[in-house]
C-alpha cells in the first residue's frame, strides 16, 4: 500500500483546513519578535524583544485565543495574506511552502516533535526578553541578526 501523501504537499495552502494551516506553525516564535522598519529603505530589522504574552519557553502564546483583543496588531496568516509577510523568516513553514520550498527537517511534522525546532536552534527559546521590559525608544538598541 502506498503511503498517503502529506497534506502540505498535496495542498495548496488555501485548500488547507484550519487544523492543517494551524499545525503548519513550527513554534519557533519568530514571529512574536518585536521588528523595526527603517522608514526610507523599508528594511525590516528584528530584535530579540518579543511580545508580552509569549511563553519564553514553549515559543507559544499565552492568551492565543484572545491574542487580537489583547494585541489588535498581531501578527494573523492566512492564505490570503501571506504574501504581505514579506519579513516572515526563511525558515517560517508558511514562508517556505508559499515559495514552494519543503518544510525544513526539523519541522515538527516530520519529526513527530513538538520540541524539533527548539532542538535545531531554530526557535527564539532562551534568546529573547519581553517587550514590556525594555521602553520602546530603547528597541533599537536590541536589534540582532541572528534571526534570519
């Protein structure tokens, strides 16, 4: 019997269910990193500050279902608007299957393991501080590159 194949590789990303785009997340919490825009070039830089309710060491948010109440300006994929993501790290599993590149190795639906990405260094785990420590005049100060 031949092997089904997988979703993500069967699917267009707007063909997928919410459960399936959902589980493309890689928990690596690039994308909860506080990014500054330079305003001529619109070079995006990230810093190691990352939202306030992120959980520093599972990656994952701490009130993601009211995540849009608490913080109106998160950061919300969808098949539509992915393409807008344009800061999205090479990395991101959305960002690579837009592109039409595989899911990475270590990605937790390869490997099984929700820790894989910690695991590959992929993930901001233990590299980040939150948001609500630092002042926001003072965020370019923690601007790194290390992330991408």
């Amino acid at each position: 019997m031949i092997a089904e194949i997988p979703f993500w590789q069967r699917k267009r990303l707007g063909e997928m269910s919410a459960s399936e785009w959902e589980s493309l997340c890689d928990g690596c919490g690039k994308c909860c990193m506080a990014k500054l825009e330079d305003e001529d070039t619109g070079e995006v830089f990230y810093t190691d500050l990352v939202c306030r309710y992120m959980d520093q060491d599972s990656c994952g948010c701490t009130v993601y279902e009211q995540r849009l109440e608490k913080v109106p300006a998160c950061t919300v994929l969808t098949p539509d608007t992915i393409d807008q993501f344009y800061w999205l790290p090479h990395s991101c599993a959305y960002r690579r299957l837009a592109e039409g590149r595989p899911l990475a190795p270590w990605h937790p639906l390869l490997s099984g393991d929700p820790d894989s990405v910690h695991q590959a260094g992929i993930s901001v785990r233990h590299r980040v501080q939150s948001e609500a420590s630092v002042p926001e005049q003072d965020w370019e100060e923690h601007i790194i590159h290390w992330v991408i």
